[in-house]
C-alpha cells in the first residue's frame, strides 16, 4: 500500500520537487524497511561513514536533500520519513520518541549499519535523543537543529511560551477542524517560525501540504505532540540512569529563533557541545540558509572521530 502511495505521491509531486526540494543524488536507493512493528521508508546513497538524517514536523525526509547531495561525495547517508509521517506507515501507536528510536535501531539493523553519525531537526532531535541515550556507543557524533527535547533542561519554561501552542493542541475535533485544511494549517508553522517567509518557497509547501493531506497524516502528526508528556518521562529515565551523552554534540539553532539557547538546553543533556548560531534563519534552518547550515553541519562531521 505504501508503495503506491509513494508512486501516486511522486507522480502528482514532481514539478514541485524540481523547483522547491532539492532532489537527491541519483543514485540513492528508495525502498520500504520492515521496522519495530511498521514499515519505514527511507532513501539511501553514497560510500562511506554512516550518517542517518532525522527530519521534524512540517516537512518530511525530503527536507535533507541539500545535505545528501553534499553528504554523499563521501558518506553512506540515510534518510527515514518518521513513523506516521511521509512515505512512512502509519500505525496506531508508538509515537513516544523512545519507540521512534528503536525505529532507527531497526533499520540501521536492516541495513547492516553499526555506528553512525546522526543529524536531526525539530521532532527528529526527539528521536535522535532517544536514539542515542539508548545506544551512545553506536552514536559517533550528534547534530541537534533549532527544538527542545521534552523533559531536558528548561522543558517546562519552554512549553509556555505562546508561540509553541501547538504542542498542546488537541481534544476531539483537531483533526476535523484541519481536514482538507492542511496547508492552512501548515502556513502558520512555515510563517511564523521563519525570518522571512519567503525562504519557506512555494513549491515546498505544496510539496508538503499534499504530503500532510494523505489519509492519516495529520492524525500521526498530532500523536507525535500527544506523546510529549512520554518523551518527558522516558528522557528523565535516560538521564536518571545513563546520565549525560559524551559523544560530541553541535547544537544548531536559527539567530530568529532558538540561536544560542539551542547549546544551553543540549548541555543540560550533553558533556561535549559546540554551539553554532545560522544568521538570516528562523527555524527552518535547511529552507531559509541551506548553504550556511550545510557548511556548520559539514564542519563538524569532518572533525576526526575521538
């Protein structure tokens, strides 16, 4: 069944794909992995050093083009849709980010992939957390892009501020009210959350939008805010137990958001945690600076693994 959404998707996406999302090399692999109880899709390409790319709300793997096609010339790169979202299926349950770590674990077993670095935005620095608080001797290196991760630092703080209504949206009509009123819905997110909104270009968010509108979609993005107050409670637990990552972090926020208070929050989580502030962006650090951000994220990589 996902495959020909996959199929239908791509047909009705194409023209959007070649203006706003940057596609990825042509010799990456697209394929459905069978995956902790549900199936992941996922594109992979290149030689190399491991490196898993973990998307977050509003978007959906397709965001990481850029880096791909960079990331390749020397890295075997992977790209999942999330549980729920993009490509990926869409079951009942298991949206706490714990779960979603094991969904990483699943398919780097897949693939036959041992240690990995990983680099994750918004809801992806969720699952990247869980991902790696459960398995550090398999993490080489972090990369945490512009969102708090529940339960860590100043979480508590963080869920008031009004900007981040959202996290709490809910009750029974959420998804009537937003049905066939995705990119409405979207928009406020791409405006909002951006420098500029223009960055955030047409073509994406129609690429997005129809994404988002697919049967399902929107009811697994609400469960992936609804399993907050979880992720707060398992991440504790990680703290509690495992303390602190030791492996090397960059903390990556937008100077028109998180910017600097991203590092504070990821040192609340981390030993080792390099701070880098992308001028001219908002949130969507990969759509409004992608040079920039792609330039700090290739930096780090390239630093020799301790």
């Amino acid at each position: 069944m996902m495959r020909i959404l996959a199929a239908a998707v791509g047909l009705s996406l194409a023209s959007a794909a070649t203006a706003g999302i940057v596609p990825f090399p042509a010799g990456f692999k697209v394929e459905d992995i069978a995956a902790n109880g549900t199936t992941i899709h996922i594109r992979s390409g290149g030689k190399g050093p491991a490196v898993v790319l973990l998307h977050g709300y509003g978007e959906t793997g397709d965001m990481w083009g850029a880096l791909a096609v960079d990331l390749a010339r020397d890295h075997r790169v992977v790209v999942p849709d999330l549980r729920g979202l993009g490509l990926s299926a869409r079951p009942p349950g298991g949206y706490d980010k714990k779960t979603q770590g094991a969904d990483v674990t699943a398919v780097l077993d897949a693939l036959k992939i041992g240690k990995v670095d990983v680099v994750a935005h918004d809801i992806g620095n969720m699952v990247a957390y869980a991902f790696a608080a459960e398995n550090p001797s398999r993490v080489t290196r972090l990369v945490l892009m512009d969102a708090p991760v529940p339960g860590i630092g100043p979480w508590e703080e963080i869920l008031k501020n009004p900007l981040l209504w959202h996290f709490r949206f809910g009750g029974p009509d959420m998804e009537r009210l937003v049905a066939r009123r995705e990119r409405i819905y979207l928009d406020r997110f791409w405006n909002d959350f951006s420098a500029d909104p223009k960055h955030f270009d047409e073509a994406s968010r129609q690429h997005y939008a129809a994404l988002y509108a697919l049967p399902g979609a929107m009811h697994s993005g609400f469960a992936q805010f609804a399993a907050f107050d979880q992720d707060a409670i398992d991440n504790k637990a990680f703290l509690a137990t495992g303390g602190k990552l030791t492996m090397p972090v960059l903390a990556i926020g937008g100077a028109a958001s998180f910017g600097e208070t991203m590092a504070t929050v990821v040192r609340f989580a981390a030993t080792d945690v390099q701070g880098a502030v992308i001028a001219g962006s908002g949130h969507w650090l990969m759509e409004e600076q992608p040079t920039a951000t792609v330039a700090a994220i290739r930096a780090f990589l390239d630093k020799p693994a301790r």
